[in-house]
C-alpha cells in the first residue's frame, strides 16, 4: 500500500542539502539530523507532504507535529508570541526548546501538521544539517522522530535506516546527534506556562514560573490531552446523509464535501481537518462520515475521527 523506496543515505554536505530540498519541494519527506535526534521533514505548508510523514512511520493517529522554522522573524508569520514566549525564544534559540503557542490567523500552514488545533508547536535547531533544509527549502518543516511508529528515537542515520529503510527516499548522514533526546516542550496560553515534555532544555534552565504539574501539567510525549474536537455530534461509516446531517463523503460516497472522491488515503489525511471545520461551520446540525478503510493510512484517519465522534470527556 505505501510506495517502497531504494532509500538513499547521504553524507551531510552541500550536495546532499540540495537533493534533499528538491525530494521535499516535489512534496516528499526526507530524514535529516538535529541536535536532539534524526527527524522526518516533510513541508509543513503541504497537506500531502504531512500525510507521507504519517505514511511512512506508520503512525496509527495523527498528533501535531513540532514545525522548524530558521528563525524567531519566521515562527512569528505562525504563532503569537506574548512576552513569555518572546523572552524564551531569545534565550533559547536556536536550540532543544519547543513552543507551544497560539496559531497565528492564516498563517500559512497545513492544518494536519497542527492536527486541526488553535496551536502549533515551534522551535528553531541549531543542527546545520536542518538549519542547512530550512534555508534551501524555504519553508517551515515539520519533523517528527524519523523512526516507525512505537519504536525508539533514532540518534544515528542507521538507527533511521533500520527502521524506515524502504520507507523514504533519502536520509543525511552527519554522524550520531549530540543531545541524543528530544527537545523540551513547553505550552503558553493566557500568560500561563506549562512543560509538556521535559529534555535537554531543564526546568532549572527555563528558571520561569510553571504552572503545577497535574490534570492540565505533564503529558507524556504523544499523549496528547488535547485534541481536535468538533462541538456538532459526529457520525461515522455514513453511507447516505441524514436529516440535519453534513455528509463528508470519500470515494464513492458523495458527500456535501469529499475526503477525496478518488477514495486515494494521502489525500484524505490531508484534507481531513479542513473538511471537519468547514463541517462545523456548515448549517446542518450534525456531521457524518464515509466509511474510511481501516488500513494503512485509514488506520490513523479513523483513530482521528474515533476521538472527534467520542463524547466529551473520554479521550
Ligand atoms: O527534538 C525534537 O523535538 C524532535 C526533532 C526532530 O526536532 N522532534 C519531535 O517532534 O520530537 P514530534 O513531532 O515527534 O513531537 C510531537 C510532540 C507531540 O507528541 C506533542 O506532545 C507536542 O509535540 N505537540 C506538538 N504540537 C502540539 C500542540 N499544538 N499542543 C500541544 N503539544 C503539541
Ligand atoms: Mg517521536
């Protein structure tokens, strides 16, 4: 189901940058290292390119990914930064910290690199294997571990091969990371800061008021307490629109809006939260979806979908 690959390896350098950003300009995601570990980049302005990260890790549900960006001039055309977010940026970047903040109205950014969530998390590296893509590409990348789903994080190009090896195109090769862990995760919102992922950048290092650990304090990594969640009762495996019912259809199943008409998975995680939002906007009170196979890609795009139509509270 997804494309196999003859997966090159490349030794980090000028050559290697350059065909690693015409692999991510013709929508492709690359593995690329960063002080923290080895990353699938994939262009974050690109609902397609986000899916093929998803694709090729194998990952069963889509979380928001963190998008790199050269500098604090770039994160800022994405997110709002207050005075916090400001102050931690400029001590900190670039470098293993990562903000979660709030996402800057149209900002120009795919909505299933964020999962369809009012945020987005932001943090500039300092590697200049990544810092070397970001520049040659122009655009924001999001990168996620470049390892399959549930399995460690790679530090070393091998550690990518041995997992994602027939998976994707190319992976740089500039030797083993030198933090080896990833990168510090912390949220603001409403002048209030929380860490998500505890890394390299240390609580003792951030020297700032966090907010206490507890419902709303530490997440595990990926266990996101936060997801995108459509306020209109969600129905599933639709096959035909009910009264006051919004139909978003996929492949033969036509819908007031497709997931893709052509029933292709790619194209449907891409296009997954735009259609859930337009839903919501929609007049109709209720919102239905097509069936969605339950493989491959289908697996995370029903993971999504399970947790929108749950009620609230329960995931
Ligand atoms: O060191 C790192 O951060 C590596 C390298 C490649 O830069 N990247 C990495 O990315 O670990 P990723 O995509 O696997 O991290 C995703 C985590 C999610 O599991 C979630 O905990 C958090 O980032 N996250 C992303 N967007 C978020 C959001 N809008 N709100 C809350 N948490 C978010
Ligand atoms: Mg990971």
């Amino acid at each position: 189901q997804n494309p196999v690959f003859d997966t090159l390896v490349r030794p980090y350098g000028k050559a290697a940058i350059d065909e690693a950003a015409a692999i991510v300009a013709d929508g492709w995601p690359v593995a690329v290292p960063t002080e923290t570990v080895y990353g699938l980049a994939g262009d974050a302005t690109s609902g397609q390119a986000i899916a093929r990260i998803y694709a090729a890790k194998g990952r069963p549900s889509f979380n928001p990914l963190i998008v790199h960006v050269l500098s604090l001039d770039d994160a800022e055309k994405l997110a709002e930064f207050d005075s916090t977010a400001l102050a931690l940026a400029e001590r900190f970047w670039p470098g293993p910290l990562t903000l979660v903040l709030p996402l800057r109205a149209g900002a120009r950014i795919a909505s299933l690199a964020t999962a369809g969530l009012g945020t987005i998390a932001l943090r500039s590296p300092v590697h200049p294997a990544m810092r070397g893509l970001l520049a040659a590409t122009g655009r924001p990348l999001a990168a996620p571990s470049a390892n399959a789903s549930g399995l460690i994080s790679p530090t070393r190009a091998e550690h990518v091969s041995a997992s994602l090896g027939g998976s994707i195109k190319l992976i740089i090769d500039a030797g083993p990371t030198s933090l080896g862990l990833e990168s510090t995760i912390v949220a603001i919102s409403r002048g209030e800061t929380r860490l998500l992922r505890p890394g390299p950048v240390t609580t003792e290092m951030l020297d700032i008021p966090l907010a206490p650990a507890g419902e709303r304090g530490i997440e595990a990594p990926g266990q996101m307490s936060s997801h995108y969640a459509p306020s209109k009762q969600l129905r599933l495996d639709a096959t035909e629109r009910g009264e006051d019912e919004w139909l978003i259809g996929f492949g033969r199943v036509i819908g007031q809006s497709s997931l893709s008409p052509s029933g292709d998975l790619v194209e449907a995680a891409s296009a997954l939260f735009d259609r859930l939002h337009e839903a919501e906007a929609a007049p109709a009170q209720r919102i239905a979806v097509a069936p969605i196979p339950k493989e491959g890609l289908g697996i995370a795009i029903n993971d999504r979908l399970a947790r929108a139509a749950a009620p609230r509270g329960t995931c």
